[in-house]
C-alpha cells in the first residue's frame, strides 16, 4: 500500500511538471520574461522585507529584501500576487510595468472576524467570554470521518477521546472535564441555530466554522443544556458568481494498529500441561501432539476475526448565486467496513442550503438535510463476550473449521464461549435509518437599529433494527437464539425567535438580544422478538416461524419553553460588557422553572495610547466572567410514579396464577437541574502583526445538585430513581501558542494547544463513597465516588506481587504459598476481603494537548499533527482473562504466562496454583495509559493552476496521508485511547473494546 501511493505521487509530480513546462511553452507566457522590479511598504510607508511575490499560475517566486525591494523576471499580462502575514494579500497585472510601488494593507488580525455566538454573531474584538474558533481550513486538512474529530488536538480546554474503533462510532467530547457523574458529558451541539441537532447528519466538508463556547458567560444563553459546553456549528452557503463544484474524495486503508503477545499453539500446549500438573491433573497434551505444534503454530485467532477493510469518502457539492439567491447542494457517501468480520457502517448525507433576499429588509434561509446511515454489528459494547475479546482467549490448537467445513463451536481449552469467527459471521444486528431535518431561518430588519429573526426546525427521523442470534451464536448454543425487529419514530420541532436592537452612538455601543425559544420531542416505539424459529434460513424476516412472540412498545413526549436576554455593551471598543438571563422550563421536572444569568467584563488594552506606544502587542484582551449553567440530565417522566406492568403472578385461590400491576420504583419530588457555577479569567495576545499569538483562561466551576440513581430496598419496590446527592469542583487552566514562525518560500504555521484540569467530588449527601457496578460481565464494582476524591477512581486489591520463597511463613497466615498471589492487608486479618478494597487508579488525564504545523515550499504542503493526554490510568478488563483462571478463561493464552513464578525464576506473575487468589478488578491490571499519537501526517501536492485551466479546473490537490500511525505509550493493551466508559464514573476501564485503526489514505480534492 505505501509503495502504491508513493509512486501515485511520483507519477502526479511527474505529470505535472511535464505539462507545466509544456503549457507554458504553448500559452500567453510565450512572450519573453521582462525584469520587473519594484518596492513594498505598508500604509505607513515603512518598507516590508520578506514580502512573498509570486507569478500567479507558477512557481516563480521572489522575496523582497531588508529595504522591501524585489526584482523578479516576468511576462507582459502576467499577475504578481503580493503576499505577507498581517496584510491583506494584492493581485497586480502587468501591462508593461517594469517598476512597481506596492502599498499593502493591513489587516486586524482576528479583531474585525465575525463570529457567532449564539442568537447572533459579533466582531472577535467585542467577545467577552472564552471561546474557540476551528475553520474550514483546517478541518480539511485530514480525512475526517466526524465532526468531532475536527476538536481533537486543535482547541484547548477540550478533551476528545475516540472510546472505539468501531465504524460509525461518536468520540467522547469533554470541554473543560466532567460537569455531571451519571449524566452526559458531552457538549450541547447547535446546528445553524437548531439546538441539539443531530451531528452524525454533518459532513466535515460542509462545516464552515465550529464555534467552541466554554464559559458560562458564553453558554448561559443555552441554559439547562449549556453546562457541559457548547459548540456551535456553521455550514458552508453558496457566494455571489458562477458556479462553482467542489470535489473531495478519498480512499483509506486501515488496520488494527497492534497485536496482543499471544502464545503459539506449542507454547499454549506446554503451559495448559504445566497447568493441569499442578491439580494433579494427567497432561492434557501428549509428546507426539507437542512435537507436532513445533511445526505448526496453530491458529491466530486474533488475525482470524479481523479484517483490513478499505474505507471510502466521496464528497462532491456546487454553490453560486445572485444579487438576491445564494445556494449550496452537496453530496456525501461513507462507505467504511469494520476492522471485524461482518461489521460495516454506511453513510449517505444530502444538504441544500438556500438563502434569498425578498427584498431591502427581508431575508430568508432555508437549510434541508437527509441523512441516511446503515450499519451492521457496530454496537459490539466492549465484553469479554464479544468476538474481539474471544480472539484472545480461543486456544490456538484448536482449528476455525473441522474437516468437513463446518465451525468448531467450542474448544476444549481455552475459553468456554463460542468461536469467534462463528459468532461475528453469524450475528447480525443492521440498523436503518432515515433523518430528515429542515431549518427555515426568517430575518426581517424592522428598522436600521431593530431586526427580527425566527429560526424554526423540524425533524423527522425514523429506524428500522433487525437482529438475529441464531444456532452458531453464543445465545443460540444457550438456546437463547431468537431473531426481532424493533422500529421507532422520532421528531423534534424547535422555534427561536427573537429580537436584536444594535445601536451606536458616539464612543458607546449597545446590543440588546430578547429570545423566546421552544422546543418539543416525541418518540414512539414497537419491538417485536420471536425465539426458537423453526428455521433461520429467513433471517430476520419472518417472525411468525417462532414457537414464542413477545411484543412491546413505548413512547414519549417532552417539551422545554425558554426565554432569554443578553445586553452587550463596548466604550470606545475598549470597554466590554455582557450581560445574559434565562429561564427554562422543562416537563421532565417537578420545579419547572430554573434560571440562569452571567456577565463578564473584557478590556481591550491594545486600543490604550500608553499600550499603543509600546509597540509590542498587535492585539492585548483581558477578559473575565461568571455565570450559570445547567445540565438536564433527567428523562422524561422520571418525576412520575409509574406502575410496572406485567408484575410478578399472585395466586389469590392459593392454585390460579393471576397478573399483577404493582408500583413501581419510588420517585423523588424535589428533582432539580445539576447547575454549575463557573468564575473564568483569560488573556488574549498576538504579536508582530499577529505573526504570534498567545491565549490562557483559568477558570473554576461548582457543580451542585449531582443526579444519581439510588437503589431502592427491595421491601420498598426496589429498582433505582434519580436523586440529588452531591456537588463536584473542577478546576483547570489551559493555554493556547500559535504563530507562523516563517513566512517566505517556506511558510510555516504552527499550533499547540494544552489543558489542565482537576476535579473533586466534595460532597455526597451524606455518604463518604459509592461504590458502582458498571461495565460487562468482567468490570463490576471497580469504580467509585468517593469524597475528597476525583471521578473516574478504580476501586479493588493493591497487588503486591507473589509471595517469595523466603515469605513462605507469611503466605501460611493467609492459606497461601509461595508463588501466589501478593495484596495488600488493609485491615490485617490475614484474609482476603471486601474489607481490604481501595482506590487503586484513576483514568482521568491530568492534562491532554494538540500540536499542530503545516509547512509548505512551492507547491508542496507538509502537515503533522500530534495529540496525547497524560496522568491518566487503563483498568484492562481484556489482559486478565488472557492469564486464564477467570470466568470462562480457564487456560492462558499470553506470552506472560511463559514467564510465570517457579523457584528458579522468582518473577512477579503468579504461578498456576490451586491456593492463589487471581482477583480481576486489582491494581495488577491497571495501567499507566499516558500517550502521544502521531494523529496525522500528511504530504500534498497542488497542480499548478495555469496546467488545469484548459481543462476548466481552479485547484487540484493530491496528498497521501497516515492517521494514528504512530503511538509512544507504556500501555501493553491494543490502544490507550479507548474506553468501555458511559459516564464520568467509568472513564479509563476497557474491556474487549476495538481499538482506533491505523489507516494510510489517498485523497484528492479539486475546483471547477
């Protein structure tokens, strides 16, 4: 694959250099080369060295030097583009010029960008809160699958973790740490003003800008769902001009980036005979059968239920316009297998946007977007029963097939479940979905200082999941085996209306923004299941074939009315102010209303004459803020006692079973929103032109009233109901470092990014610790909340090591001997016991950071990106059960048991030994999971313009690129990165979880 794009390269450069020296032999640059000459200065008259001056449509180019000359040999009618960082680039062509003046404007760098933020938009200059802005530009710099990528590595204060491998799956997105420990802590998505829009239904290639707000004084205005962050995202629209068509498509081949060390069918043979020696147990394998294994290393279940799928992406879109009509059409098809046999997801995306002027005070927007994903056996959870976490365990002495072709179900040694190339092929679980989504976005300026604007959405989405387990499933053997159909109806409608009064008087400058915003959801439900189907060779299709049909369905509705005011107020465009309130109300809780208010104060100290005569700063902000938020981590009707159906029988003639319809789990009556506090101070700064620039924010944020589920005593109905029980700190600082360090025939950007934080759980409700039962089968009790302490702590056994043969008096006192198992005594019974579980790790990162540089010279672009986290901790659920004598592990299958404890060779792995307590969830299997990845790598290539334009292109770019690559980690397992996790709590335990692929691409991106 590498040497396949290697030479694609070598033959694109080729080709182009070719057709270069050929057209320019042919056309209008014919005329003899003429020496042009010339000076640069800026508006003040001061020359400018280092101006990059260019002969559009080649790679001629010239430098001005320490006085702002230039000389450079060009053609009559040729344009020279005037290029310099902090000035705005100037086109000059030449109709028999030999000596040029070129005065170069300059440009405000960043302060004059207009940015949205939230309910309207303002100058980056006037933005009090913190914020983050990622481009188009930049998030077209890798082949992104999802939006979410487009935030790893690239903004600080955000955390994002791709948890699995698995196609289709969303990334874990924390902006400034956990903010709730049992609900969402992802950041609320706001598409084109539609909160809570759906952004699997974005292609990367539409967003024109994300917009990540991360204060309170930034996210107050979204209220109950702004807790956790926001981000805003913006879609490409059509300009005035002719057509144009954008092409982007590309081609990925991926692979699992890494192996487990796994023994050989050989070494697997001698240690299950070592194993079976120490119960007393006669070999399981004779001389002949391990003289035979030396010949023949068996089978590599961990390749076998893999897979190294070619991924495909095939972007194409036109826009143009009109005085009065704008549009955009695009297109987008994902086509990306799994790394595991049978696993596929798919992904069709549709967008129209249009915008029309109705006339001098009227403006309408209409946004469409069809969204249609499919995908089979993407929801493998992470378990030590899913076919990836059986690969490790299978014995490798067994074969996939017996001699007639059919599946060895199960194997003799090894794990108890069933072969997990049986089990990939034969499941199937294919999710079909269709989205539609319509945002019409209505502006009427009602005078020149009041304007209007409602911004109403519907969706409409509807799924179709079809699952079968049959006979060569592990439910199938269990004679669990059934096929179902489940379908499912959503819709959401949401109406933003407000008012925006913008006036300006003298030195003083005032905006006021008035909202009124509903929202309203619905989803109804049916689930059909049929077992023991007389046949399979139908699938899932026909039901009717089960000897038992259950059927059941569901449905809810829920609604959340908002209104809201900001003020923003500037003097002189130094002094800042804003000012936000909002009120929601939600039918998910007993105290509807809750509010929400902020300010923050900003100082653009840039702008002061006494700044000013220090010549340093080109932009200088002092910023600082307070505020509210809120996260509605309660679903609908949870404020409601509900009665369970279809309860236990009661037989009221002591004979004669009867239905029952008892009451369900008890419910609270003072059910609040968590609300979080947050007080943030920043400094923005640039320099040299905006050549450097320079942002830090530190901030603090109070999270009170934390949901959780409590249990409920069985005598009282048992069963869980959501409480509020406690309060959380975060605390953190992060920093962001961005400058273009050369600006010549070598131009270099660069980009880094890193972010601390901590967090505290300083109360309970009374408890001093919970511990929680999480994760599959493997991973229970291995998390708690504890006060004092931070989320994401593991709880189990400090493992010690073995006993020695010199502790053989010691391990006497507990049963034990040496070669066992070592854990710390805490209560010093001289037992192993509930009594002796503690913290034993955390898998929250201290800090995590994003390096970014893009480097090119002529024609040729270079970009690298890194992104890692550190202090952070892997509770493996996968690696125990690769040492057998756990659950349905009952042999070995990792190269460590070849290194296990004899007398001789006194390592810490425990022997095989009947008295040796393995406990899974213990400190010997966390891991220090700290890494940095080499995210991308990226060469590109751009044709020269004047060898496309007869054939009506404006830009074509090839680049081959690698993504995860790269990895430094001390982590044994497949990936660092991934995660089991579904909550704060839970953050850092993996089990059985596909990890991020390695993928090398190919891509090609054009202009007509």
């Amino acid at each position: 694959m590498k040497r396949f794009l290697c030479m694609l390269l070598v033959c694109c450069i080729t080709w182009s250099s070719y057709a270069t020296a050929t057209h320019l032999k042919s056309n209008k640059y014919t005329i003899a080369a003429s020496p042009v000459s010339g000076k640069v200065k800026d508006s003040k008259g001061v020359p400018l060295p280092g101006v990059s001056v260019k002969i559009e449509g080649s790679n001629t180019v010239a430098l001005t030097d320490v006085n702002g000359g230039f000389k450079i040999d060009a053609p009559a009618g040729a344009t020279l583009l005037f290029t310099y960082v902090g000035f705005e680039d100037q086109k000059v062509v030449l109709n028999g010029q030999t000596t040029l003046d070129i005065t170069l404007a300059e440009k405000t760098i960043g302060l004059n960008e207009v940015v949205a933020v939230g309910y309207g938009i303002q100058q980056k200059r006037d933005v009090t809160g913190a914020t983050s802005t990622v481009t188009s530009k930049e998030i077209a710099k890798r082949p992104l699958v999802r939006v979410e990528q487009a935030l790893q590595g690239t903004t600080a204060g955000v955390t994002v973790s791709s948890n699995s491998g698995q196609p289709g799956t969303g990334l874990s997105v924390k902006i400034r740490g956990a903010n709730s420990i049992t609900g969402s802590t992802e950041p609320l998505y706001v598409i084109d003003g539609y909160v809570g829009g759906n952004i699997e239904s974005i292609s990367p290639s539409d967003i024109q800008s994300l917009e990540i707000l991360k204060d309170a004084s930034a996210t107050a205005i979204y209220g109950s769902r702004g807790a956790n962050g926001v981000v805003l995202i913006t879609t490409k629209t059509g300009k005035i001009g002719k057509p144009v068509i954008n092409i982007n498509t590309w081609v990925s081949k991926a692979s699992v980036p890494k192996e487990l060390d796994l023994m050989n069918a050989y070494d697997f043979a001698r240690t299950v005979n070592a194993q079976f020696a120490t119960t007393g147990n006669p070999p399981a394998f004779s001389d002949d059968a391990l003289n035979n294994f030396k010949n023949n290393p068996g089978t590599d279940w961990q390749k076998a239920v893999q897979q190294k799928p070619w991924i495909r992406s095939y972007q194409g879109d036109i826009s143009g316009g009109g005085e009065n009509v704008n549009y955009l059409v695009s297109f987008n098809h994902l086509d990306q297998p799994g790394l595991i046999l049978n696993q596929y997801y798919k992904r069709t995306t549709l967008r129209a946007n249009l915008g029309i002027k109705l006339n001098d005070r009227m403006d309408l927007k209409v946004n469409l977007t069809a969204l249609l994903p499919q995908g089979r056996n993407t929801g493998y959870s992470g378990d030590i029963t899913d076919p990836f976490a059986q690969a490790t365990q299978w014995d490798p002495t067994s074969p996939i097939r017996d001699a007639n072709g059919n599946y060895i179900l199960r194997a003799q040694y090894g794990s108890i479940q069933i072969n997990p190339v049986a089990q990939a092929n034969n499941q199937l679980v294919d999710v079909n979905t269709t989205n539609i989504t319509g945002t019409g976005v209505f502006t009427y300026r009602i005078t020149n200082d009041l304007t209007l604007t409602s911004n109403n959405t519907y969706e409409n989405q509807s799924q179709l999941t079809q699952t079968l387990y049959g006979p060569q499933t592990g439910l199938g053997l269990a004679n669990g085996d059934y096929a179902a159909a489940a379908t499912g109806r959503y819709r959401a409608y949401q109406t933003s209306d407000f008012l925006t009064y913008k006036k300006k008087l003298g030195d003083h400058s005032l905006t006021v923004t008035a909202l009124y915003e509903f929202q309203n959801h619905q989803n109804t439900n049916i689930n059909a299941q049929s077992k023991n189907l007389s046949t399979y060779a139908l699938g899932y299709y026909n039901l009717g074939l089960g000897t038992t049909q259950l059927t059941t369905s569901g449905y809810y509705q829920d609604a959340l009315q908002s209104f809201m005011g900001r003020v923003n107020y500037t003097y002189k465009d130094k002094y800042l102010l804003t000012a936000s309130l909002r009120s929601d109300g939600s039918s998910h809780l007993v105290q509807k209303y809750s509010t929400f208010p902020s300010v923050a104060l900003g100082w653009n100290a840039a702008r002061e004459s006494f700044v000013e005569k220090w010549n340093v700063f080109s932009d200088l902000k002092l910023r600082a803020s307070w505020g509210k938020t809120g996260n509605q981590a309660v679903a609908p009707y949870a404020t409601i006692p509900q009665y369970v159906t279809g309860g236990p029988a009661y037989y009221f003639d002591g004979t004669t079973s009867s239905i029952t319809t008892p009451l369900g789990t008890p419910v609270s009556n003072t059910l609040k929103w968590e609300t979080t506090t947050t007080t943030d101070a920043g400094l923005d700064m640039s320099f040299f032109k905006g050549r450097l620039t320079f942002t830090v924010d530190a901030y603090h944020k109070k999270i009170s009233n934390l949901l959780y589920a409590k249990q409920v005593p069985s005598y009282d109905g048992g069963g869980t109901y959501l409480a509020n029980i406690g309060s959380l700190d975060n605390k953190g600082i992060e920093f962001a470092l961005g400058g273009t360090p050369l600006a010549g025939k070598v131009h270099w950007s660069t980009n880094f990014t890193i972010s601390f934080n901590k967090n505290r759980i300083t109360s309970l409700g009374g408890d001093d610790n919970i511990v929680v039962n999480n994760i599959g089968s493997a991973q229970t009790g291995v998390s708690i909340l504890k006060v004092g302490m931070p989320l994401g702590e593991f709880y189990g056994y400090q493992f010690l090591g073995t006993w020695k043969t010199n502790e053989a008096a010691q391990a006497a006192q507990f049963g034990m001997k040496p070669g066992d198992a070592k854990y710390t005594d805490v209560n010093g019974d001289h037992k192993y016991t509930g009594a002796d579980l503690m913290p034993i790790g955390n898998g929250t990162p201290k800090y995590s950071f994003g390096f970014i540089n893009d480097v090119s010279y002529g024609n040729f672009t270079l970009s690298f990106m890194f992104q890692g986290t550190h202090g952070n901790q892997i509770y493996s659920g996968t690696i125990p059960y690769t040492l057998g004598g756990l659950g349905d592990a009952r042999n070995a299958t990792s190269t460590t048991a070849l290194n296990i404890w004899t007398p001789t060779n006194q390592t810490d792995n425990p022997t095989f030994s009947s008295t040796s307590q393995n406990f899974i969830n213990s400190s010997r299997f966390v891991y220090n999971a700290s890494y940095i990845k080499l995210k991308n790598l990226s060469l590109g290539y751009t044709i020269p313009t004047n060898v496309l334009s007869r054939a009506g292109f404006k830009s074509v770019e090839v680049y081959v690129s690698g993504q995860n690559i790269w990895t430094i980690t001390k982590y044994p397992g497949y990936d660092p990165e991934v995660s089991n996790s579904t909550n704060a709590i839970t953050q850092g335990l993996e089990t059985g979880v596909i990890p991020n692929p390695k993928t090398y691409t190919l891509g090609l991106r054009a202009t007509l």
